[in-house]
C-alpha cells in the first residue's frame, strides 16, 4: 500500500512540477522571484483552468504525503 502512495506521490509531483511551469511561461525570469507587477490581473481562461488544476493537485499531494507518513501504523 505504501508502495502505490509513493508512486501516485511521484506521478503528482511532476505533474505539478509540468504545471507550474506552464504557468510561469509567459512571465520570465523576473515572475520566478517574485516581481511586483503595478496592474490588476485576473485570471481567465486556460490560466484560471491551470491553476484551479494545480490547488487540486497540491491538496491530493499533501493528503497522499500524510498517508504516506501514518501508513505504517494505519496498515499494521
């Protein structure tokens, strides 16, 4: 059992890992450390799909990652 957790974990983390850099494509390298934009952005569209994909993903990641940790003594 915690052999299926830990590969759907991997499976996850790169997916958010492909995800997170499609994100960042059309930001630069400036995007990656934070810059401070002075215009209002609302996300629309294949970005708004993106990132509600990308808070779905991060909370199965973290649910499988406390499993993952209590497994052993969940799976006695």
């Amino acid at each position: 059992m915690v052999t299926v957790i830990n590969i759907v974990q991997i499976i996850i983390s790169l997916t958010l890992i492909a995800i997170l850099l499609l994100q960042m494509k059309g930001e630069g390298l400036a995007g990656a450390f934070g810059s401070d934009s002075p215009v209002a952005h609302q996300r629309r569209g294949l970005e708004a799909t993106l990132y509600n994909i990308t808070v779905a993903l991060v909370v199965v990641f973290l649910v499988l990652s406390l499993l993952s940790a209590l497994a052993p003594r969940l799976f006695q």
